[in-house]
C-alpha cells in the first residue's frame, strides 16, 4: 500500500479525477430520556446505570417511541427542506456485536421519516464566497449503540484485545441519521465544502434546539464516503466510507487524503475496493477496515414491535412554524446588524460565537467591543484549554460589563484584559475581579500626584523640555507615572497633573 | 428450481452465527424451502391493492413522553450477565470490526 509519502500531490490528484462525495451525519438528540424507553440520556453516568429491560433487549420488554424525539427527526426535516413522511415504518437492522445487547438495531430502512431535501452551503474562495447546494437525500431516525472497552490489546483497540467490556448507557438514545445526496462540486473546493456542509448542519442542530451537536463528544459523528472518477466522466467510480471524522478539521482532511490515496491506486491500475476505512487523526490517514459487500447483510425486516409512524400533516405544519430562522440568513441579518465586514463576519463565524456576540451585545456591549474578546482571549483561552469557546467559565453578561467598565472609566484596554483573564481564571465576576485584584483606573489626584512628582524627579531632563514648550516629551511622563501605577492610572488624568505642574 | 438455495441457507447460517454441518444445511435447505413455498401461496391471492402487512394491528403513532422511569441499578443490570468486571458486561474477544 502506498504510504502518505508517496501520494501524488492534492493538486495532482484532481487534475486527473472528480470527486463525489457522500456525507452521513449522526447527531444525538438531546431529549431527556431514550428513544424507546424512559432511561436518563445524561453524559457522564456510571457505567450500566442508565439501561432496562427494553434497552438492554431483555425478553418480554416492548419499546415505545419517545414523541420528542419524533417532533425533532420532523424539525430537523423541515430545516433541510425534506418532505416529511405521511407513514413510515422502523427496521431491524440485524447484526451479531455485542455494542447492541439485543443483536440488532432499531433503524428506519426504506421508510425514512425525512426525504428529499437540500441546504445551501457557503465556502470561501479565492473568487470570494461562494453558495453549493447540497442535496439531502434523507433523515432518519434509529438508535444509539453501547460504548466498548477493549481489553488485553494495545491502546484500546480491538485488534489483540483479549475481551472486551460493555457499557449500555448510550444503548437507545436518540440518533438522527442525515444522508446526503451524492456531492459534485469543483474538485479544489470538494474538501471544503465537505467541512462546510457539516458546520452548516451543526449550526442549524444547535438552532433548532435538538442537539448541542458536539463533536468531541460524540453527539454528532460524521462518516465521509469519496470516490474519484476521471475528470469529465459520468458514471461514479467505486467509493470508500471513512468512519467517524468527528472535528469539522478531520473532515476536511480525511477527504482531502481519501481523494489523494484513491488517486494513487487508481494510477497504478489498482482498483478501488468498496470498504470501510479508519481515520486516524495523529497520522491523518484512513486505513482498510472492512468489506462492505461482505458486512453489510443486516436482513433488515419492519420492527414488529413499533407500530408504524404516520405524522398528521396538521402537526407537521405546527412543527414548521417552531423553526429558527435559517442560519445563513440570521448571519446576514446580524452582520448587517453589526456592521461587520464578510472577513469579521466569517471569523465569529467560524470561532463558533455569533450565539455568544449575539448575547452580549444584547447584554449592552457594543459589537466591536464583544467581537473582540470572544475571538481574543477567550478563544485563545478555549484553544489551550482544548475545551469549547462557551465552556470556559466566562458569559456574555461578563463580557458585557467590562465592556460598560470600560465606557464607564473604570477599566482601561489593558486593566480590561486582566479582569477578563481573572474571570477566565474562576476568580468570580468582572467586578469581584476588580476589586480582589485592585484593578480599577486611579484617578485620584492624591495617589497620582505623587506618582506625577516621582517621575518629574526622575526625569529633570525631560521636565526641562516640557517646561520648553516641548508637548512631545509629556509621553515619557506618562509612560514612567503608567509603570509606577502598574498600567492602573487615568492617562487623561495624568496628563493634565503633569501639565498643570509644568506650566505655572 | 427451489426458492431458496443451499449456498443461500449456508450464507444465513453464517450471518445467524449457528455452526451447521453439512448435511444439516441440506436438511434446513428442504425444509426451508417448503416454508417458503407455503408463504409464496399468500402472493398468489394478493391482489394490487392490498399492501403488504407488516402490522397486525391498524395502530399508528403510539407515543410516550420524553419523561424519566426508573432504570435498573447497574447491579441490576448486570445479574443476568454471565461475566461482569468493572461495572461492565464481559464479553470473549470480538473478532472483526466495530460495525
């Protein structure tokens, strides 16, 4: 097998080949209980103590479907522009692993409650944004499986385990499967609009309420299926589905090596084997997993024991008018809002805070002032931390005070930061901050006259040209007053002690 | 011609994980097959306009609320299991892939 190294050149591979891609996105809804029993969904539980008899496919247990979960599948529907089902079925999918205590899963197959939509997607390019649409082939709902431990093998990993350990809390929780229709887009865009489509799909989850769509854990999962054909040919080439890309940078590179690796085959005359493959994201290469003609035989049949789903149209049609506004329009409305240019736009965008600028400039900010420490220290705060933007311990409505401290003269830029940090630190609020770590700007004339006659003392020299007439010099009678103070002095104030001190 | 063949019956024990010998997947193949056949009689009758069923009972959306139930304790839970550890159904080694 050719290594990444030997790999023809992205560029090369598509001066040669199309692209096709198919995107199939699990998203874990958020309900509070199970698809089809009443045990909790919460992260984070002992191992076990969220399963009954029905998850845990015990004999005589019968599953009810959880209605939450159906009015999100028709939510997340209507958001893709799907048609909603008049009457659809659940499917057994059948299959001997032990990640489902009963030996199969309850799916939907050829009766999916959402079908036949699509979603716009916007990708940068050199020739400035450009809109895809993507086609949705279908929505349907299905069922988590159980968590499994490897044992005895390196790393956690299957291959060499001596026995593996079953957890069944996730067994049964909500999942809606999004499949795309087959993706043709210019070659040197293809990666990008993989990535596009599924930041799209997680805004508009987490618009709508369902799903806070993370990726890191798990609750939506991303399978990349590619294939190459030569350029300008029509019939599809044999594709590959690259399993469980969960960064919306995983998914960008994984096609991106997929499309570079099917490349390299294909020239050296070796055909594509239709299978699954693992990425990996420390060597960000896919390796074989397995065959899918050989796998995939689940003999689905209809679940016997859920009675069909038939939406009334009169429901769906009150469902519809629950939904959010489309995100690609509510990015427009806001930047027009903001006053943001396209390039200020796309990095709230895709720093994931349009949400949170959003709350703090309703929590009395001001668009600059919020955009700037959501995409500067928090994010930097968030990056080394490896945790979520929203998730280190800072709200809009802090934001938003050091923000009105600021206007107010409390806080200078610099005093700002380190009230921001201290908050980001869990020292407690922007005002407890302040006062713990004596932050506030002193423009009492005491404390700074003192400070003023210090540095005049210091500097005669430079006292002499301000007594001159020289204006210019008064700068490095503030800068030495600013150091005395640590940065906590009024440099307004300062200026005119000095002035008034230099003059008379 | 029969409606289902031996390679087909061997395939489903395969995909059943039941270990059958030879001259049981004969066996099964006959016995199958008649069971198929007996089956096939109902396409005879069934006429265009009749879908086929896959519910006995003419019931559509039976819904429960998105409210909590008690689940079993993980003890519980694991009672049954014939090996546990760490709070875990034990299970042999797993050949093959994750699905």
């Amino acid at each position: 097998m050719p290594t990444i190294t030997t790999l023809p050149s992205f560029d090369a591979a598509i001066n040669r080949f199309d692209p096709v891609m198919g995107m199939e996105v699990h998203v874990e809804l958020g309900t509070t209980t199970k698809m089809f029993c009443g045990c909790s969904t919460e992260f984070g539980a002992e191992p076990n103590a969220q399963v009954c008899p029905t998850c845990l496919g015990l004999p005589g247990s019968l599953p009810v479907v959880n209605r939450v979960a159906v009015e999100s599948a028709i939510r997340i529907g209507l958001a893709l522009n799907c048609r909603i089902a008049e009457h659809c079925r659940f499917a057994r999918k059948n299959y001997f692993y032990p990640d489902m205590p009963k030996n199969f899963q309850v799916s939907q197959y050829d009766e999916p409650i959402a079908f036949d939509g699509w979603t716009d997607v916007t990708v940068d390019t050199d020739d400035g944004a450009r809109v895809f649409r993507i086609g949705i082939e279908r929505a349907h709902m299905e069922e988590d499986t159980g968590k499994s431990l490897h044992v005895g093998g390196a790393t956690g990993r299957i291959h060499g385990a001596s026995h593996s350990l079953l957890d069944y809390n996730r067994a049964g929780i909500p999942l809606i499967e999004i499949v795309t229709k087959p993706i043709e887009v210019p070659p040197a865009l293809a990666p990008a609009v993989a990535r596009a489509y599924v930041t799209e799909l997680r805004e508009l989850i987490r618009a709508l309420g369902v799903s806070e769509a993370r990726m890191e854990l798990g609750q939506m999962r991303c399978d990349a299926n590619v294939s190459l054909k030569p350029t300008g040919a029509s019939s599809f080439g044999t594709r590959t589905e690259t399993k469980n890309v969960n960064s919306l940078r995983s998914v960008e590179r994984a096609v991106t090596y997929e499309i570079r690796r099917q490349a390299a085959a294909l020239d050296s005359g070796t055909a594509i084997v239709q299978e699954t493959r693992h990425w990996h994201e420390d060597t960000g290469e896919t390796t074989a997993g397995r065959v899918k003609e050989e796998a995939e035989d689940y003999r689905y049949f209809p679940e016997p024991d859920l009675v069909p789903v038939a939406p009334a149209r009169d429901w769906v049609e009150q469902l519809r008018g629950t939904l959010p506004e489309p995100p690609a329009a509510r990015r427009s409305r806001l930047q027009a809002e903001w006053g943001f240019t396209d390039l200020e736009m796309r990095d709230v965008v895709n720093a994931g805070a349009v949400g949170l600028v959003e709350e703090t400039i309703a929590a009395g900010a001001d668009a600059a002032g919020a955009k700037k420490w959501w995409l500067g220290v928090v994010a930097r705060t968030a990056n080394e931390r490896g945790a979520g933007i929203d998730e280190v311990g800072i709200t809009p409505a802090d934001v938003a005070r050091v923000q009105t401290l600021i206007g107010e003269g409390t806080l200078n830029d610099k005093l700002a930061r380190q009230v921001v940090e201290g908050v980001l630190a869990g020292e407690g609020s922007p005002d407890e901050v302040v006062t713990a770590r004596g932050l506030a700007i002193v423009s009492d004339d005491a404390a700074l006259g003192t400070a003023v006659d210090g540095a005049i003392a210091a500097m005669p020299d430079v006292a002499e040209k301000i007594r001159g007439g020289n204006m210019g010099a008064v700068g490095a009678l503030i800068g030495a007053v600013m150091k005395a103070t640590g940065g906590q002095a009024d440099a307004k104030r300062v200026r005119e002690l000095i002035v008034e001190r230099l003059s008379g | 011609m029969p409606s289902i063949s031996r390679d087909e019956v061997a395939h489903l024990a395969r995909l059943a994980r039941l270990d059958l010998q030879s001259d049981e997947v004969d066996h099964l193949a006959g016995q199958l097959d008649q069971i198929i056949d007996a089956v096939g009689q109902v396409a005879q009758v069934a006429a265009d306009d009749i879908p086929p069923t896959s519910h006995a009972l003419p019931v559509t959306n039976v819904f429960r609320p998105d409210e909590l139930r008690p689940c079993l304790s993980a003890e519980a839970a694991l009672s049954g299991a014939p090996e546990a550890e760490d709070g875990r159904f034990r299970v042999p080694q797993i050949l093959g892939e994750e699905q």
